[in-house]
C-alpha cells in the first residue's frame, strides 16, 4: 500500500504551527475523504483563530467549530455513519483536531486579553494598578476643641447644654438683661441689626432668659454658640464663639461662683495656673467681676503678650441683677444666682498660645497642622506662640 504525504496551507504566523496528515490514496471511499476533511477543517479553524482580533470575534470562532453545532463536533457525530474499523482512527483525529484548535484558541485569547489590557491603560489617565494613596488623617478645629472641653467640664459637674436663636429680639438680647437704651452695647457701631426689632444676637446671653422663663428654680444651664459684633482685630472677631452660664437656686452666694470658675480654669490650664477676680460692671450681674489667669508666657512677670500686666482677661461673672430675676418672674428674695460667660477663641488663645484670633478662621494648613503636639501638652512658661513657629 502506497503512502502519500499531503501537507496543508501553513496557519498564521501568530499560531506557528504546521499541520500533516496521512492518507490511503487508494481507498476510494471512508479514510481519504475523512482524513481530508478533518485536516481541513482544523486549518480552517485555525486561521479563523488567527484572524479574530477581539475577544467577542474569538468566541464566535470558538461556537463556530467546538460548539455544540460546531464543525469538529459535527464530525464526531457522523462518526456512526462509518464502518467499525474507521471509527477509532477517526475519534483520534477529531480530538486531535480539536484539542489543536482549543491551544490556538487560548493561545490567541492571552493576545488579545493583553492587547486589550494596554490599549486601556495607553486610554485611561489613572492608573489602577498603582499603589493606593492614603489621604492624610485630619482632626477637631482648635475653636471645637475648646468648645468641647468647656461643655465637658461643666455638663460634669450638672449642668444642662442649651441652645438659643442667633437672630434675637432687642427685648431678649438687651432689655431682659437690665441693658439701658443709653448702653453703648447698642450702638449700631457694636450691633448688628436686622429689620425691626431684630438683631444678630451680641452674647448667648438671651439663651439664659428663654431657660428662665420656661423653667422655675433651681436652673443650671450654659449656653454655647456663635456671637455677632462689628469688631475686628488681632483679639476680637465680626463672628466668634460664646458659651455662658447660670446657677439659679436658693442660697446661691459669690464663693459659689468663685469656686466654680477656679476649679473650671485649673481643668482647663492647669492646677498651678494662678488666677484672680478683680472688680467690674455688667448691667445684668451685681456685684459683677472679670476672672484672669497668669500670662503663660512670663508666668506673671510682664511681657509684651500680657501687656507688661502678668495677667491676662479669660471671663467676665456676677451675681445675677435682682432686676433680670424679676422680668422672668423669679422671686429675689427667694433665689440667687450667678451667671458667666467667655469667648472660646480667647480660652483656645491662651491655651495653645495663640495671639492672633483671626488665625482660627484663616484656614491655614500650616497653622492648623501644629495642634496635635499642643493637644498632648499645654504651653509652658516662655514657650513661643504658634504663628512665631509658622512664620506667621
């Protein structure tokens, strides 16, 4: 029996691969024309796989002839309609066949799974397979912080955190609290006002009388919020913050208020901060007094922060004014009370050592980045101030 080799077109570059088979040229019927077909079948195939250029293309290739109406599948299940002693030899080419063009597939399927992977990131402006970037961990605002501690000592010790409108009533925010009309503090140069009676409130003062009138002895409220005055300097601010507060209750005397705020300032400061009360005037307190505490910087000595004084104003206080008892109803008589109140950009200033207020509102980065290391430690006597650190 004479032996013929046949050899088939040669398949794309891309696969590399030349494919022979055998067949019995003198066999008339079966063999040859099975061989033949399988063989070309399988060249089809492969350069069907070598012409796809997308990954859906592929797919519709890989259907096409190993799905289950494929071409290759086709020729198995013709494979009833030959004699027995074909049917071995034709399985073993079939399933050469294709397992050839499921290599080629796979093959060209890493090509173009590749491809398709720098064609996106050549598109794409951000890199996904970069490292991460962890965005920098932020914290409080030195007002908040401030503010928080305040609230914390005193909620501490009992009293109830209230709330009040910013646009009051000259009623509330003045007449209520014993203010004259004659009161500078109504100039329109300090106030500002609104439509009729309506103002931005001056103190969180006016919160106290709305607890007052709604509530009967004993009261102990403080009133955190944002202020208004037309003020702008190095120490005062058109907007800052305020919290005050208020003891009403039988027998309720100075050394009360005193030891209070001593034991407030030495929370807040430190147990070793002196302080001293020395005598004052608010239409709403009488007696009336302003609380300082030692200049951190000279520790008492006299510098140019505290104005050669040693010390430096943190609070104004007093007994609350007889006259405010009686326009909310309470009886003098029967109760007392006294009643604080202070700036807590002027407690954040001395506590880290700020002498500009207006650094608070300013939004500097660099400012606002050297609070942590004075969250941990408060400054100590001689200590630069944080904007001589900054540059500021």
């Amino acid at each position: 029996m004479r032996l013929t080799r046949v050899v088939p077109r040669k398949p794309s570059s891309v696969l590399g691969r030349r494919v022979a088979f055998f067949y019995d040229a003198e066999v008339e019927r079966g063999g040859s024309a099975v061989d033949l077909e399988v063989g070309s079948v399988q060249e089809e195939a492969l350069e069907q796989v070598a012409r796809a250029q997308s990954l859906p293309e592929l797919e519709q290739v890989r259907v096409a002839y190993l799905g289950r109406k494929g071409k290759l599948t086709q020729l198995l299940r013709q494979m009833g309609e030959l004699p027995p002693e074909e049917r071995p030899r034709r399985g073993a080419q079939v399933n050469e066949a294709k397992r050839r063009v499921e290599e080629a597939l796979e093959a060209r399927r890493r090509e173009l799974a590749q491809a398709e992977e720098e064609r996106r990131l050549a598109a794409e402006r951000l890199d996904v397979t970069l490292p991460g970037w962890r965005p920098a961990l932020g914290h409080r605002h030195p007002v908040s912080l401030a503010m928080d501690e305040i609230l914390r000592f005193f909620t501490g010790l009992g009293y109830e955190a209230v709330e009040g409108p910013e646009v009051e009533t000259d009623y509330y925010n003045f007449e209520a609290l014993n203010i004259p009309p004659d009161h500078p503090a109504r100039d329109m140069q300090d106030t500002f006002y609104l439509q009729g009676e309506l103002l931005l409130r001056t103190h969180t003062s006016p919160g106290q009388i709305h607890t007052m009138e709604a509530c009967r002895p004993p009261v102990r409220v403080v009133v955190p919020g944002r202020v208004y005055r037309r003020d702008a300097d190095a120490t005062h601010s058109p907007m800052f913050h305020q919290v005050e507060g208020l003891l009403v209750d039988r027998r309720v005397t100075l050394g009360d208020l005193k030891g209070t705020l001593i034991a407030f300032v030495r929370a807040i400061f430190g147990q070793d901060r002196k302080v001293r009360f020395r005598p004052s005037y608010f239409p709403f307190t009488e007696p009336s007094a302003e609380m300082d505490v030692a200049c951190w910087v000279c520790d008492g000595a006299g510098c140019r922060l505290c104005g050669g004084e040693g010390w430096i104003e943190i609070l104004g206080c007093g007994m609350v004014h007889p006259r405010v008892l009686e326009m909310v109803g309470y009886d003098p008589q029967e109760v007392s009370g006294f009643a604080f109140g202070m700036g807590v950009e002027r407690v954040a200033m001395l506590k880290y050592a700020v002498s500009d207020i207006r650094l608070f509102f300013e939004n500097d980065q660099r400012f606002l980045a050297s609070f942590p290391a004075y969250l941990v430690e408060p400054p100590q006597p001689g200590s630069p101030t944080l904007q001589e650190e900054v540059g500021a």
